[in-house]
C-alpha cells in the first residue's frame, strides 16, 4: 500500500542530486494535475453542449486520448521520490537495517531494469508516429478530428526516462545506507510509522497557527 514518507537531505552530492532532480518531477506533476484538472472542465463544455445546445464538444474523446499520457504518467517520478506510490510493504516493512536495505536495492535495481526496457519500447513507439516529411510530423492521428499523436506519445519516454533518473539515484542511496549500515539515508523515501505520521501532522497543523 502507499504510506507516507519522509525524504532526509544533507550537503552530500547524492543528496544535492536529489534536490536537482526535484524541481522537474515537480513541474511534471503539476503538468499532469492541470491535465486533470482540465479534463473535467472539457467534461463540463461538452456535457454542457449536448444536454442544452445539443451540440457537444468536437473531439472530446480524441482530446481525452491526447491527455492520458500526461494524466497518468507524468507524475510517477514524483511519487516514486516521495514514497507515495502504490507498494506492498507488509514484509518489507518489518524489516531493519542492512537487510531492509538490500531488499529495497534489489527491488528498485528490478524497477529500473524493467523502465530502462520501457523507454526504449516508448521512444521507438514514437518513432514509428513521428514523421517531419507528413502534415504534422505525424504518421498517425486520431480518429474524430485528426489530432497528431505523437506529441502524447513522446510524453511516456520523457517521463520514464526522469523515473530512470530516480531510480538510479534511489539505487544510489540505497546501496549507501547498506554498504554504511547507515539508519537514516538521505535521498530515499523512509516510510513513516502510524505515530510520526501523527507527530508530523500535529506539527504541521502547529506551524500552521
């Protein structure tokens, strides 16, 4: 399951890396919540459209095609630095010191391996879409009113290519704290317990005053 987390920092280069990093994820996430966000007023328009004026938004299925991408994608390197994204840590979260190390390692070196495969597979998707000698550099559009494709195509690379960023810094990070034993490494997500959730959440509502 997702749980909250903590990202330690200090003046070490992985964790300046890390702070580097960031602010892309973050831009990327807010991409993809405007995204949403929009999808619900183009909702509106055309429901609007169709139930008053009986004419409904012109594409608006091709449009929600367009915005998956950035709704569903954009957003995943953020997370993954966060600790928010979904995972199953009913056994890995009983474990401690070196071995929850190594164990964390295996699984993002796993992770990595298998998004390295998936941007190769996207940006060679992408290719076969995008071409500058067609109207639009476009092999393909979609179907209602023919917008190019591949402008949401190129979104899933970019995006997994940033998570492959993250990933190599989180490998990073963990194969630091299992090589120093360390108990509180930075530029990894440490998983909060039920009472520092707590203890966080009472002091964040403190400064709030």
């Amino acid at each position: 399951m997702a749980g909250t987390a903590t990202v330690l920092e200090d003046s070490s280069l992985l964790s300046r890396l890390d702070r580097a990093l960031l602010p892309v994820e973050w831009f990327m996430a807010l991409l993809s919540g405007l995204a949403t966000f929009s999808l619900m007023f183009l909702a509106a328009y055309s429901v609007t459209g169709r139930e008053f004026f009986e004419r409904p938004l012109p594409g608006y299925v091709d449009l929600i095609e367009i915005l998956m991408p950035l709704i569903a994608i954009m957003g995943v390197s953020y997370v993954q630095r966060s600790g928010t994204h979904i995972r199953m840590d009913i056994i890995v979260g009983a474990l401690k010191g070196r071995v929850l190390w190594l164990i964390e390692l295996i699984m993002i070196l796993l992770i990595l391996v298998l998004m390295v495969a998936l941007v190769w597979g996207a940006w060679a998707h992408f290719d076969r879409s995008f071409d500058c000698a067609r109207p639009l550099c476009s092999r393909d559009s979609s179907i209602d009113i023919s917008l190019p494709i591949w402008p949401s195509k190129i979104i899933v690379p970019i995006a997994f290519a940033v998570l492959c960023a993250r990933l190599v810094l989180q490998a990073a990070g963990y194969a630091r704290a299992f090589w120093f034993n360390l108990e509180r490494p930075v530029a990894v997500p440490l998983i909060q317990s039920v009472a520092e959730q707590a203890r966080a959440e009472a002091e964040s509502l403190d400064g709030a005053r």
